[in-house]
C-alpha cells in the first residue's frame, strides 16, 4: 500500500478496446494522472471515462452497479488477476491505494466462449441466468406466506447454505479457471440448495440438469487448480464442487428419480 | 410440487422414451444425461481410472523393491507372477482397460478445457495452482510413452540391446541400468510420474467428493506422502545400480576374492 489522502498517483493503463461483439479488440494505453489512492478501481476509470469524453472519444465500457461488493455486476481482469490483487474483494471495493504511483495496470474483460465480449470490458454472462434457469430454484407453491422459522435447519445446514448463497455470479471462477469451467458458480447453486430440506425434492434433477447447461455453454471442466477459490470475492470454497460432484455422481447413476432422494438430509 | 412435476412430465414427457426426455426451460428439450456424458463425469471416470492405476504403482513399487533382497527373491516374484496367469492377466486387461478410458476421457475434457477459453490473457497470474497441476497433460503423454517403453525394454525385451534372460529379471534389470542414459530416461519418467501423482492423487479425492473440513489437509499430506514413497521407491533402484550398491547375480557368484568378507551362496557379502 502506498500513497495517502492528498497525494495522487499517475498510472498507466492498457485496456482492452472492442467496439462490439463482432469486431476485433486491441489494447489502448492510457495515462491517467492525479489519482487519488482513496478512488475506487471503478471511480479512477470514471475519471479517465470523463476525461475521454471530454476530448470527444469514446469512453471505456464496463459493467458495474452497486459498487458496494454485492451485486456481482463489476468484475475485471487487473494484471492477470480476477478483481484484481486484493483478496475476497470485488473491483468496485478494490481502491488505487492497493498500486503504487506509477504501475501500469493491464485491464481485460472476462475471457471465456461462453462469455463473449460486448463491448469493451463488458461480457455476456446471460450463460449464468441459463445455469440457473435449469435448476437452480426450488419449486414453491405461492399463497399465504409461511411461518419464517416453520421449517427448521440446523445451524451447521443454515452456515453452509449461506455460505454458498454469498455467491453473486461474477464470474470471477471462470474467468480465473486455467479450463474457463464454471464449476464454482454451478456448484455454489447447487449446494446452496442441496444443504436446505427445500431443496431436496429436485435435488437430483437440479445437479443434472444444472451441470447439462453448464456443459452447453461450452464452459470447460474443474481440474482442480483451486483458481477460482482464490479470486472468488465471496470465497466459495472449492468444498461445493466436492458436493456438487457427488450429487451429479448421485444423479446420473443410483438416483432413479428425484423420489428417492426427497427429504434426504445432506 | 410432486403433482406439478408429475403433471409436466405427463402432459410433455414422450411416451417410452428411454432417455427420459421432457420438455423444461420454455421449450428447451433436456436429456437426462448419463455420467460419462457431463465434465463432472468424465473427471470421475478419469478419477476412479487413476486410482485403479495409482494401487497397480504401490504393488509394482513394493515388488520393484524387492530387488534390494536379492536375485532369487525377485526372481521368484517374477516367476510366481508368471505362472498365476489369471493374476497377470487380469491385472493387464484391468490396466489396459484403466489407462485406454483414463487417456480417451482426459483428451476429451483436455479439448474442451482448451476450446473453453479461444482468446487467451495477455497477462495471467496464477494465484493457487501449482506446477504438477499446470503440467498434467504434459506429463500425461510422456508417461504414456515411457509405459510404452518400459514394456518393449522389460517386458517385451525388444530395447535395448543387451542379452535378456526370460526367467532372470533382476540381471535384465541391473544389466539395464547399467547403462547410464536409460537410467536417466527412467529416473526422469519417475519424476515426472511424480508431478502427475502429485496432483492426481489430492485430485482424484476432490473429483470423487472425497471433501471433509477435517481432513482436507490430510489430502494434500496423503498426496505428498504416497507420492514420496512410490517415486523415491522407483528411483533407487537405478541409482542403487548405477552407484553398484547391486550389482549383476553372475558377478555376485563370481566374487570370490579372498580379500573380500564372507558370502553366502549367491556371493554376497554377509554381515559378520
């Protein structure tokens, strides 16, 4: 960490331009100077952003929304690392005190076939919406709302569920992953579900059908490098793919439907 | 929900359909797919093959080792395992079989794996993976290639050129590693059997999930440990014979040199 409040830093960027889906990308280099090392990554690239327009250019392109680490909408790749160098931190929460004067930072956008680039920094991850839409639910029957604690988990259930729900869907895993798998994703929604009673009447059908549509996509298979556990801003441990494993073991062998599994514990 | 579910599979669900096909997502036609035809199951079935192969390497280890106890214990090994013919074969098929699925599924996925990512990083960091993980479809091919070798040099004594005997493989193998490039070219294999193991073993209790709090770091200890073993086994038997810590059985019955200590019948030194 260097620099504090009223000093600014000078960085020099190399950002990767692509005017749309279609067209060729290339690297443009920037300078960007006084930046205040309390800035957020987003905020520096809204200054640069009101600089490009102001000399008529086209500002850079990128995906953000809350800009408080929660909503998985930002996400880059800030000299070949997912979120950039702090840990557990999405790049909306990563601050230029994490650089120093003077670094030049290569910024790329997600890089995966089942992620394409939009435009500039931005990629497609409606594959993401596609994974969930085939399975990552749990069918309900709507009416009078239930009592809040009338069905009852245990702690270590509770823990281990939330900790698998804290997934926002960045995308970080794949694009950290050495194979582009989105292993992570696929098995934090999976287990998410999988350690709740209300996800056990489709658990099987959730972990086949889930894994078929993470497979359409075209995302690749977890090789275990433990990438995406390192990059993840929410930490989903690797733990989920174990189980999302053993339920996809589960699914396409012994379990003959999802009868046999409803009700099941973990 | 079941009645939901049973409804929409009635109203959708082709009739007799063996695959199970229903009609889910706006239209979007699911198979239930088998194993072997999700990643998830090609790594399981890459997993369960490699675990099969991995207990081969701990007996051929421990057999290889009996070589420090003398030519006619390993011998005798040799000979027992050639005149089991149901456990010399049985073990082949099973091992043929092993490696044929353990190479086809892991070409398939390393194709997938590779056509998943068609525009590379300029700048890539890696944060967590380590060497023996990057390198497993390159030391994959080379063990292949040195299984190959190993079978034409010891088994189907084709290479290299010196006399084999059928029933003396501890003089085929001392004679062997005699020569100092093959003993290089298998120490080498070793060490690279060694990254392979290295990270297949920890990998193949994930892929399966094998994933407990309590004893995951035990996974990264077994890997390691089991590892050690098996490649430090391997390794001393050529560089016990290149330092001449074992040496020929025809030169062993041949030491009669009164200057040396006392042998026994085979011409080793015995401890006195």
């Amino acid at each position: 960490m260097s620099g504090n409040s009223g000093k600014t830093m000078h960085i020099k960027l190399q950002v990767w331009r692509q005017k749309n889906a279609q067209e060729k990308g290339a690297f443009v280099t920037y300078d960007v100077s006084d930046v205040s090392p309390d800035m957020s990554f987003l905020e520096m690239l809204d200054v640069l952003n009101e600089r490009l327009i102001h000399k008529g250019e086209a500002p850079i392109a990128f995906d953000h929304d809350c800009r408080e680490g929660i909503c998985g909408m930002c996400g880059l790749m800030i000299n070949g690392v997912a979120h950039g160098p702090m840990a557990a931190t999405t790049t909306c929460q990563l601050h230029m005190r994490s650089f120093k004067d003077g670094d030049e930072l290569i910024i790329e956008p997600w890089r995966a076939r089942a992620f394409p680039v939009l435009r500039d920094l931005v990629v497609d991850r409606a594959a993401f919406d596609r994974i969930i839409q085939a399975g990552g639910y749990v069918s309900v029957r709507t009416g009078t709302a239930r009592d809040a604690n009338e069905t009852r988990i245990a702690k270590q259930d509770a823990d281990a569920a939330f900790d698998a729900a804290a997934c926002i869907g960045c995308g970080a895993c794949v694009a950290a992953c050495p194979n582009g798998s989105a292993s992570l994703f696929t098995a934090a929604k999976i287990s998410h579900l999988g350690h709740l009673p209300q996800g056990q009447p489709e658990r099987m059908r959730r972990a086949r059908n889930m894994i078929a549509q993470h497979d359409k996509e075209g995302f690749g298979a977890c090789s275990n490098h433990r990438e995406c556990e390192a990059v993840c801003p929410k930490q989903i441990s690797i733990a989920n793919i174990a189980m999302m494993n053993r339920d996809v073991i589960r699914a396409t062998t012994i379990a003959e439907d999802d009868k046999q599994t409803s009700g099941g514990g973990m | 929900m079941r009645t939901f579910e049973a409804f929409f599979l009635r109203r959708f669900c082709l009739p007799n359909c063996p695959s199970r096909t229903y009609i889910r997502n706006e239209g979007v036609v699911m198979h239930a797919l088998a194993l072997h035809q999700t990643t998830v199951g090609k790594k399981v079935i890459i997993a369960i093959t490699g675990v099969i192969m991995f207990g081969f390497l701990i007996g051929h280890t421990l057999g290889n080792l009996q070589i420090f106890m003398g030519p006619e214990k390993i011998n005798a090994y040799s000979e027992f395992l050639h005149h089991t013919a149901s456990l010399l074969w049985g073990t082949r098929v099973v091992l043929l079989g092993a490696i044929s699925l353990h190479i086809y599924f892991s070409m398939s996925l390393a194709r997938q794996n590779s056509a998943a990512r068609p525009i590379a990083y300029k700048a890539r960091k890696d944060q967590a993976t380590n060497y023996a993980a990057r390198t497993m479809v390159w030391s994959g091919p080379i063990i292949a290639a040195f299984i190959v070798y190993h079978l034409a040099h010891l088994t189907a004594h084709v290479t290299p050129n010196y006399t084999m005997s059928e029933t003396n493989v501890y003089d085929n193998l001392v004679y062997g590693f005699q020569i100092p490039w093959l003993a290089s070219f298998y120490i080498f294999c070793q060490l690279l059997l060694g990254t392979h193991l290295f990270h297949g073993v920890w990998s193949f209790m994930q892929s399966l999930g094998i994933n407990h709090p309590r004893y995951n770091n035990l996974r990264r200890i077994i890997a390691a440990a089991v590892t050690g073993i098996i490649v430090v086994g391997n390794i001393s038997i050529p560089l016990a014979i290149m330092a001449g810590v074992v040496k020929p059985s025809a030169e062993l019955v041949r030491a009669d040199d009164p200057t040396a200590g006392p042998h026994d019948q085979l011409g080793r030194e015995t401890m006195e």
